[in-house]
C-alpha cells in the first residue's frame, strides 16, 4: 500500500497584479542584526560545516555545526538567534554555498562567490561546437 505525502499541490492560477525589477543597495539596505551576527567556515577533518554565533561585542558564545544548510539554519532559527528577515536570508544562502563548497570540494569563504572553473571550460566547449 502507498502511502500519500504529508502536502498536497494545489492548482494555481495567476493574477498577476504587479512585476518588480530586483534591486539591493549594500549600503544603504545593511543593517546589524541586534542578536549578533556569524561567522561561518568549513572543517573539512570533520566534514562539516561551523556557524560561529557572535554577540554584538565580538564575543563567539556558540558553535552551531552541521552537513547541510537547512538543518544549520532550521537550529540558527528555532534557537532564536537572529532577528532580522535579511539576516535570515543572507544565512541561508552562505550556508548553502558552504554545503556546496563542502560537498564538491571547493574552497569557502564567506561573502565571496564560490569558483567552479571547470563548469566555464564546459560552458565554453559547448559554446564552440
């Protein structure tokens, strides 16, 4: 016997009542989170990912570790540690570059772009043939 999905797809409609061209000023749209902020990195001799939690005095209090993102943040998050919507956000997706970076080998830092040179050269064979 089958068993069904706890979720169930509903038929969408469209009603679209307005479009947004996307937009982000660093500068003037960054905000410090008042519960802190993180630092995060890779530990490749344990295979996996290290969120640091910082308090706004520079003072790492916390070590949230794991192999992916979701389960990093979904912790991040029912433990109350950040309070801002962008935070969140920019959490997840560093979080997820991490997990990339741990699962393909590629080095991490935060705040920079992931490097996959190898996806050019195949983009680029493609491009001539």
């Amino acid at each position: 016997m089958e068993s069904k999905p706890p979720y169930h797809w509903a038929k969408q409609q469209e009603h679209i009542t307005e479009t947004l061209s996307a937009t982000h000023d660093p500068y003037k749209e960054w905000h410090p989170d008042p519960q802190g902020y993180f630092l995060i990195r890779i530990n490749r001799t344990k295979k996996r990912i290290e969120a640091g939690f910082v308090t706004p005095k520079h003072v790492i209090t916390k070590i949230i570790y794991g192999t992916n993102a979701i389960a990093l943040y979904h912790t991040i998050i029912r433990k109350k540690l950040l309070s801002r919507l962008e935070h969140a956000a920019y959490l997840g997706k560093e979080l997820y570059k991490a997990e990339l970076a741990l699962q393909y080998g590629k080095d991490y830092r935060q705040e920079v772009p992931l490097r996959f040179p190898e996806l050019k050269e195949k983009v680029k064979l493609r491009e001539k043939s």
